[in-house]
C-alpha cells in the first residue's frame, strides 16, 4: 500500500476516492497509522497492526479533534499494546464499563427520594395502562401523588394555593439516609396534623421502601428494615375507627327532607344515591351513563379492590332518580341558548356524566359537601360526611337482617374471610332481593312512599304527609 507523510494540510484536503466506500492514506512516518476518508465526507484517524494471525484496526479519533502529532503517538501507543498481544479494544470496553459502573454506583448514591418516587410511580402507571391484575387505582394513584406534592399551586377550588403533602419533605433526601431515625423524626414532627392522613403517608412510604429492595436500580440503598424499627413503630398515629358520622334510623326523615329540598337536582339525586347505594363518593361522581342499565336494572361502578369494577343492583327509587337526570341530560337547550352556543362555535351534545356539572373542568360534579352541609344545618342535623353516608348504608342494612356478605359486596369491600372470598358467588339478582329490602325501609322510615308508574313504564313516587 502507498505511503505519504502525513501533514496538516495533506489531511486537510484529503478525500474518499470516488466510487469507494471509504479511501485509507497511510503514514510513512508511524507504522499502521493513517487518515481515513469515508464516501459520507466523515475523517479518522486509524492504527492497524496484527494480533494472534489476524489484522485489527482501531479508531483514534477526528482530525477536527486531534493534532497530528498527538494522533501519531497515540498511533505508536496502540502499536506497543498489539505487539505485547493486548487487543486495544478489549481494553478501552473494559475501562469504558469500569466508568460507567462507577458513574452508576455514583448515581445509586445520589438518587434522592423524589428521583425514585417518581421512577415507583412510573412504574406503577405503566402497569395500569396495561391493564395487570391488581393494579392501582386512580384514587390510590393520586393519593401518592397528592401526599408527595410540594405545595404553591393554585387551588383550583377556592382561595390560595396548595399546601405541601407529608411526604415533601423526604423526597429531597438522598436513599441513605432515609433511616429509621430519620423516618421517627419526621413522624414526630407531623404527630400534630391530621394522624389518618400521617399514618396513610407512612404505609405508602413502607410500600415505597419495600418496592426499592425488590427493584435493582436502588437496592440495598435504603438501610434494611428503617421502617421496622422501634422508634418507628411507636411514632405511627394509631388511628381509630372514626365515632359517630352515621345517620341514625331515627335521622332519616329529616335527612331526606333536608335534601330533597336542594334546588341543584343533580346534588340532590347524587346525595341521595350515595345514602341508598353505597359507594364510595368518586366511585359514584365517575359514573357515566353507559355504566347505567336501565332494562336490566344495573349499575357498573369502579371499584379500587376489584380491577374490573362491580356491578351493583339498580334499585327502583335511585332508578327513579337517575331517569329524572336522563330526562334532563337528553333535552336541549331552548333556541335562544342553542343559537348563542353557534355564535360561539360550540355545539350541544348531552353530558356523557350522570350526575353533570357544566361548571366543573372535566364535566363532573366535584363538590356537593357544600349542599349537603346546607341541607343537614337545616334540618337540625349534625355534621355527617359523604363518606358517612357511605357508612350508614353499611350500618342501617342490619335492620332488614341483611347478611354481611351481601352488604360488603355491594359496598365493594373486599372478602373478610375465606368462606366469602372462595365459597360465596352470589348473582346480580340475590343482591337485588336485599338490595330493594334495604332501599324500602329506609324510604318507609323517611316517610316516603313510593311506587312504579306502569302507565309511563318508569317510575315514581310520592312522600307521605
């Protein structure tokens, strides 16, 4: 093969020969050292020599990098390696893994808290997305994030801003240090604030610490076992079952009054449901109108314990109810409203939500506690939550006998023993019979009677006076 000496300006104007892939102009100076011109206009400098019988080559670097007598050298550098029988390649991958393990082990030290929360909840968005079996739920979703939030954003319900989740405050800890003692502190700390809020941020951070141990990217960075520690244990808020917040049976009457007179119908049918149905509020606010079957009598609701949901009866009255809403949601607007909404390039089409709210972001009733505290004021109530409402279906069903297990499933509880969870299979229709039983004594203790309107195939009621 021809040979030049090399010089800045021969490499300068040195090009691939036309109709070559590549084209090689090799030194005179340094044996196996050259200048390699490629067809796309790239440039390298080489070395070439023989290892074990067979030609090896290996890249220096860009000329636009390099100056040719540094290249030069680094050529004869190579050459000393391949005549002592060493590939310079094997030898750059094995320096090049050491660094990158080190910049890994460097990383692994430096990952803070927050960098792996983040990576646990990426991780856990992926698998619900593809639909794996206990998934997590979109309430348990955003309680993780909810807790873990810094805070500052502005409320998009009332005055001011965010404040600062439990949690914040150790995403900004590297993995190490997340001790036990760490961990007590921090609990200590918040020992004042709500304890059912500090002890669910406690049992999802256990979760995130368990998650760590089983992941490789951070394992064995938490110190073993810093959420099992003494001081640990005895700094979790123990929390307990929550007294009162339950309508009492003699309560009814005044309760239904109280809310039958809210003037928002959507509220007023939901408040309702949520007291004769059962479920958990955002279970019921989610409820499309394609989850309501009116011909077989059904309601399909999300559930956080069962992937797939649940079915649950529809029971005459909440029918009764819903059909009022459906009637409301199909009609339109009158003509003066529909020809605004045209001036403004919007069209109308019926809200695919039951219980609607043409003011809220997504669509859908967000607040109805406000009502609701309005209507228990005036009916000289006490105070009961939406989730009380939730726990009175729950309390008031004994009063017609109704078997735990009935309640349970459709309140969307999970098995509490091995008979209910691999013995029991109960049909739509067994949950209906108690179900309806349910829904007709607490309408017979509101004082409300009602009945089917056959002629009108829906149905109706009145209240007794």
């Amino acid at each position: 093969m021809a040979k030049t000496n090399l010089t800045a300006a021969r490499v300068a104007a040195y090009q691939c020969e036309p109709g070559k892939q590549q084209s090689i102009l090799w030194d005179a100076k340094t044996r196996g050292f050259g200048l390699r011109a490629t067809a796309a206009g790239g440039h390298a400098y080489i070395v070439e020599g023989r290892l074990h019988g067979r030609t090896i080559r290996c890249t220096i670097g860009d000329p636009a990098n390099w100056k040719l007598e540094d290249a030069r050298q680094r050529a004869a550098d190579l050459r000393v390696l391949i005549d002592k029988g060493t590939d310079p390649r094997e030898q750059e991958a094995q320096q090049r893994a050491a660094a990158e393990a080190k910049r890994e082990a460097r990383l692994r030290q430096e990952a803070t808290v927050g960098d792996a929360w983040d990576a646990y909840l990426a991780y856990q968005k992926d698998r619900q997305q593809r639909g794996v079996e206990k998934a997590w739920g979109d309430r348990h979703m955003a309680d993780h994030e909810r807790l873990a939030a810094v805070g500052g954003v502005k409320k998009k319900r009332g005055k001011g801003e965010t404040q600062a989740g439990p949690l914040a405050e150790l995403m900004l800890l590297r993995l190490p240090e997340l001790t036990g003692a760490r961990i007590a502190q921090w609990l200590d700390r918040h020992a004042g604030e709500r304890p059912t809020m500090l002890a669910l941020a406690y049992r999802l951070l256990r979760a995130f610490i368990r998650w760590c141990e089983d992941t490789p990217a951070y394992k064995s960075l938490v110190p073993a076992d810093a959420y099992k520690e003494r001081a640990v244990k005895e700094a979790v808020p123990r929390v307990k079952a929550k007294e009162g917040d339950c309508l009492q049976r003699e309560q009814l009457r005044a309760w239904f009054d109280g809310v039958r007179k809210i003037g928002n119908p959507v509220i007023r049918a939901y408040l309702q449901t949520l007291l004769l149905v059962g479920p958990r509020r955002e279970e019921l606010a989610a409820l499309r109108w394609d989850d309501v079957d009116f011909q077989w009598n059904s309601l399909s609701l999300s559930d956080k314990v069962e992937s797939e949901g649940r079915v649950v009866p529809l029971t005459p009255y909440v029918a009764s109810l819903l059909w009022d809403l459906k009637r409301r949601n199909d009609t339109p607007p009158n003509v003066r409203e529909l020809a605004r909404m045209e001036a403004r390039g919007e069209k109308w089409k019926p809200s695919p939500w039951v219980f609607s709210s043409p003011t809220a972001e997504d669509g859908k009733l967000a607040e109805p506690r406000i009502a609701h505290a309005k209507a228990l004021r005036a009916a000289g109530l006490p105070h009961i939550s939406l989730h009380g409402l939730r726990r009175s279906f729950g309390t008031l069903s004994e009063w017609v006998e109704c078997p735990v297990g009935v309640t349970a499933q459709i309140m969307g509880h999970a098995p509490s023993a091995i008979a209910e969870k691999h013995y029991r299979r109960r049909p739509l229709d067994l949950l209906r019979l108690w179900h309806c039983r349910i829904e007709a004594w607490m309408l017979e203790q509101a004082g409300i009677e009602f009945k089917v309107n056959e002629a009108e195939e829906r149905p109706g009621l009145r209240a007794v006076k």
